[in-house]
C-alpha cells in the first residue's frame, strides 16, 4: 500500500512537474532534486512492488519519508500533522521491510535461490 502511494506521488510530480518546482522553491529545497524523487518513489516503488532490491531500496525510501516529512510539513496545521505522521509511518513500514525482505513471492528470492544452486 505504501508503494502505491509513493508510486501515486511520484506519477503526480511528473504531471505537475512546475508546480512541484515551485514549492521545492517555497521550501527552500534545489529543483535538481526533483528528478532524483520522482525516480525514488515511481523506480523504488516499482521495484519494492516487484520485491527487486528490495532491502536496498526501503532504506532510501524510509530515510526519504522522514526527510520529507521535515521538510515540507512543517507547522502546526492538522493537515500538516497527519501528512507528516503518514510520512513517519511508511518509514517504519519501509524499516520493518528492510529488516525482513521481501519474501519468498520476489524477485530477489528469485536471484537468490538462482545463485544458492550455482
């Protein structure tokens, strides 16, 4: 579920891609960063999905989560908590994912047990 809001995100910056420029601007955050999230949350999300490197991967995106958080919801606004706690929450749902794989229906498993016979 959380990759799908992240791959959701990512699709919506593409589509949006000034006006997400615009408030990077507002955040005093580079736009040469837009790209490199865009590719994170559609490129990560896919791959999570598919369970492709998929500790690898949930590092960046929890470290990205939080990272966000603390960038663009800042304030005391309720609308702003609930983002920023939604941020925290795929964090630790992308750590929980790191710490234990991607399971046996992954491509990783996959590799792995390609190179476990070799």
């Amino acid at each position: 579920m959380a990759v799908g809001l992240f791959f959701a995100s990512g699709v919506d910056k593409i589509a949006h891609y000034a006006d997400n420029v615009q408030l990077m601007a507002t955040n005093n955050v580079p736009a040469f960063f837009l790209p490199l999230v865009i590719l994170l949350e559609v490129g990560g999300g896919i791959a999570i999905a598919l369970g492709f490197l998929t500790r690898f991967t949930s590092v960046f995106m929890a470290v990205f989560s939080v990272v966000a958080g603390f960038l663009f919801y800042q304030g005391y606004s309720h609308a702003h908590l609930m983002v920023w706690l939604k941020n925290i929450s795929c964090a630790a749902g992308f750590l929980l994912l790191c710490l234990n794989g991607s399971g046996k229906w992954s491509i990783d498993h996959l590799i792995q047990r390609r190179f476990a016979k070799a």
